[in-house]
C-alpha cells in the first residue's frame, strides 16, 4: 500500500484527509472480510448447532 506523502501537496490538509480516507477504505475491507468469514463460519456450523441461537 502506497501511503501520500504529507509534503507533497501545497495544502497539508487535503493529504491528512486522503491518508484517512485510505484508512477507512482498508478497514471497510477488513470490516467485510471479517463478517463474511464469521458468516462463513455460522454457516458451516450451523447443521452441528442445531438450536443454537447467535
């Protein structure tokens, strides 16, 4: 992953918002991935936990 370079812009800010904006982007993904492998994981399950609620 490429990160901006703080000094590369003639206004700081618009970099500070670009490096946040690239943080959510990855946690979004790890958000996604996470839920689809506990998804994954209840589903797998779920013919063993008969009756179990999660």
């Amino acid at each position: 992953m490429r990160r901006p370079c703080l000094s590369s812009g003639p206004n700081p800010n618009i970099s500070d918002y670009q490096l946040i904006d690239g943080a959510g982007d990855n946690l979004l993904i790890l958000v996604v991935q996470a839920v689809t492998l506990i998804n994954k994981m209840l589903l797998d399950n779920s013919q063993r936990l008969s009756g179990f609620i999660f």
